[in-house]
C-alpha cells in the first residue's frame, strides 16, 4: 500500500490541469450497454474507480480497450450475462448504474446490492421505486437485485425526490432506462448535477429523446433504439474546486485550465466571500490567496448548492480562519471520516449532529493519518500541505480512486508529496 509524505509549509505557484470527470464518466460508459455496437468515450480519467467500470463491463460480455490518451473504446455488441457480481460491486457502489440500461437492453438484471460505505448509509430504494414505477418487478436475493421487465418497460410520471433531495445515480438509472421505454416518462426531482447533464447530452448523442436537461422535470419520449456514440465528458468540477482550495490554503496562485466555472458557482461565490480571489480566463481560472481566510457559513445540498464532494477539502481550509465557521452537511448526514483527522493535525473541530463548528486556528501541524474515503483524504493532502513538519497519509488508495496522480500534479507547482511503497 502506498503512503504520502507530505512536508509543508508551501505556496502552491504554477499551473494544473483538470482532468476528465469520474463520476460523469462513470454512468456514460454504463450508457454503452443501450447501444449495440462500438462506442468511444474521450477525456476518462485514469482512475481506480474507472478501472472497476472496465471490469464490470468486461464481466457483462462487453469488450472494452482503453487508449493511451484516456480514450476507451466499448464494444456492446454482445452482452450475454446482465449480472452485476457482488466482488466487483464491493469495490465501487457507482456500479449500480448498469441495472437502468440492462434493464433497457435485456428486460432483466441481477446486480449486487451496493453494501456499506465509509461516507455513511446510501441505500438505493430510490432507484428501484423509479425503476418500479417502469414496470420492472424486483426482489431482493441473497444481496443481490433481482429485477425484471417481462413485458417491457412503459414510461410514466415518476417522483424522485427523497429525504435527502434528489439522487444523482438514481437519476442516471431511471433515465437510462427510460430512453428505450414505451411512451413518455417525466421524472420530478431529477438531479441537475453537471454529470447528470453531460450523461443526458452522451445520450441525446446516441438518439434518445430527452427534454429539461439540467433542470428538475425530465421528460424522456422512448425510442425503439440507440445507436453507438463518440463521446467526450467533462471537466471534473470536484477535482477543479479541490485545486481551488489547494491554491487558497496554502496562500498560492494556481492556473487551472479545462476548468467549468459555471459548474462550481456556489464554490465560487463562497471563495470569494473569504476573501480568496477568482479570475476567471479563457480555458479555466486563476485562483490566489494573499489575504486572511474569513470565516464562512457552508451548508451542502445537491447542485447548485454547495457540493457534499467539496465539503471535507472546506472544512481543511476554514481550520485556518479568523474565526468560528460552521459546516453543515445536508447530503450525507454522517459523510465527517475526516473530521478526527484534520483534529490530529491541530485543526479545532466541534461535532454536533450532521453540523462542525470550526474554530480557526493559527496554524496546522503535520501528523501521522489515515486516508477514509476519497474527499476525506484529498483534504487531509490539502491541510498537509498548509501544515509545519512532515505528515504521513497512510492508505493512499483511496485518493488514487478520484485524482490520478495527484503529486505529480502538484508538485511542479511547489507542493513536497512524495509517495512511497511499503
Ligand atoms: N439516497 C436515498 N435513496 C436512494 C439514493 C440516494 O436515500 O435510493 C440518499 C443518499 O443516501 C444521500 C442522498 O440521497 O443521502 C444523495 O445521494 P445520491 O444518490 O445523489 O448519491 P450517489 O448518486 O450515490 C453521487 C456521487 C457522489 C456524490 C453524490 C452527491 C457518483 C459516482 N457518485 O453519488 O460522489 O457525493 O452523488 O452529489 O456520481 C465522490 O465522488 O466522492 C462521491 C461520493
């Protein structure tokens, strides 16, 4: 298992590139299953979690190559076992979202129910209420979903909201499922995340008939078939506003091209509150800190508001403000693996239900710590990079599964990662 070396004080000066987003190519490359034939999916990110798709893929019958360039290619033609094994599900929940197009294509799935999570509880009785209401009879077998369509699906007037507000993957799930529907289906509480936006774009792309992208109220007109596409997703908005935080926590100046600042509004507005500056420019923007953080107020919810995804990488930040901040996750109640962590570098956090209060401290101080889960440990690399000494992240995989190579993104900019195996 790899670890980081992280030694700090730094002042993070130069220029990174955003890569491909993970989790708008995650549901895109499941969109393959829809379209007999061979698609092509550009700017996939190098990743673990992509790696686990391809497998998944492979596992269904489908052949996938992956280029050099990011570029993979997925030929669908056949697909001869719609079975979602619970070895390759355990390693990544984002695999539920082959059960919609399997659903689609082949009227019946079985994929293993996603278990547990280190962000807290994340069923996926949503998902199956949308995939319910399109005629699908589902059962619960020896943790797996059972699911079957024997007369195929027929669209329909669907809710998707839930206690949380809407689902991003639920969202993806029932729309694919609902381009190969007969007649029309309308989904209320859609997710309008970007990734939700791009899937629908992909799926345009391919001949589906998909009205109010970006918006709450999707209404999908079924078509007969799909055909294969070339498709190329978009910047990863969290690896752009984890950069952001980067540049600001460790009083730097960072470039960051193939950025979507329209994506990351709320980030932005919250950025600047705190007196950290946004330029935007051509193909991105650049961030610089040369002032006191001030302290903020962050409530997450799903987009536009301010990204769950982001909310581990703030709090590391607002530890070294002027002051008390508060934190407020409303997405995933119990999503604060980071929260011990960051306390073991000095950070002053107070828990109190699904809110932090964070009191700003002077400075942060290196530690041994522990990776939990992707956004946690990406903020753990951000406040070891602000902190005094040498702090060693144990189990780096973690961040390898939503930031590829991230040393050697940053250190041309200044940043002292160094990674290790042991
Ligand atoms: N929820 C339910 N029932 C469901 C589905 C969701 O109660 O059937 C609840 C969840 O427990 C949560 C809330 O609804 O409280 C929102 O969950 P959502 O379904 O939107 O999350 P997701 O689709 O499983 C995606 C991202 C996450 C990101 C969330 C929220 C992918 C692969 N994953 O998950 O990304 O945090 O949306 O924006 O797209 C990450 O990249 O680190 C990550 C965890």
């Amino acid at each position: 298992m790899d670890v980081f070396e992280i030694t700090g004080p730094t002042s993070l000066d130069g220029t990174v590139r955003v890569n491909g987003s993970k989790n708008a190519s995650l549901p895109i490359m499941a969109a393959s299953i829809l379209a007999p034939g061979n698609s092509k999916i550009t700017n996939v990110p190098h990743l673990a979690d992509i790696s686990v798709c391809n497998e998944l893929l492979t596992s269904l019958g489908c052949k996938v190559t992956r280029g050099d360039n990011g570029d993979i290619s997925i030929d669908s033609s056949v697909v001869d076992n719609p079975v979602g094994e619970y070895e390759i599900v355990r390693k990544m929940r984002a695999s539920i979202c082959i059960l919609g197009p399997l659903l689609a294509r082949y009227r019946k799935a079985k994929v293993s129910m996603p278990g547990g999570c280190a962000i807290g509880y994340r069923p996926v009785d949503i998902h199956l209420r949308g995939l319910r209401e399109l005629g699908t009879q589902i059962e619960i077998e020896n943790g797996y979903i059972v699911a079957e369509a024997p007369k195929g699906l027929v669209g329909k007037e669907i809710f998707l909201g839930g206690p949380f507000g809407s689902t991003v993957l639920g969202t993806a799930n029932v729309l694919m499922a609902a381009t190969l529907a007969k007649g029309i289906t309308v989904i209320e509480s859609a997710a309008c995340e970007p990734e939700i936006t791009d899937l629908a774009n992909c799926l345009r792309k391919m001949g589906a008939k998909i009205k109010g992208t970006g918006s709450p109220r999707l209404v999908i007109k079924g078509v007969r078939q799909l055909k294969p596409v070339e498709y190329s997703v978009i910047p990863d908005r969290i690896e752009a506003g984890t950069f952001m935080v980067a540049a600001a926590i460790t009083s730097g100046k960072l470039h960051i091209e193939n950025c979507r600042l329209d994506d990351l509004m709320a980030v932005v507005d919250l950025l600047r509150n705190i007196g950290v500056t946004v330029e935007k420019n051509s193909d991105g923007c650049v961030v610089t800190r040369t002032e006191p953080i001030r302290t903020a107020q962050i409530t997450t919810q799903p987009y536009p508001g301010f990204p769950t995804d982001l909310q581990a990488q703030f709090m590391a930040l607002l530890s070294l403000a002027k002051g008390n901040s508060v934190v407020i996750e409303k997405v995933f109640p119990d999503r604060f693996m980071h929260v011990a962590e960051l306390s073991r570098m000095a950070a002053d956090l107070r828990k109190e239900g699904s809110t932090i209060i964070v009191s700003g401290v002077n400075e942060l101080k290196a530690a041994p710590v522990m990776a939990s889960d992707l956004r946690a440990s990406a903020a753990l690399v951000l406040a070891a990079m602000a902190a005094e000494g040498t702090t060693v992240i144990n189990r780096v995989y973690h961040i390898d599964r939503g930031y590829e190579r991230i040393e050697q993104r940053l250190n041309p900019a200044g940043a002292k990662i160094l990674r290790k195996s042991e």
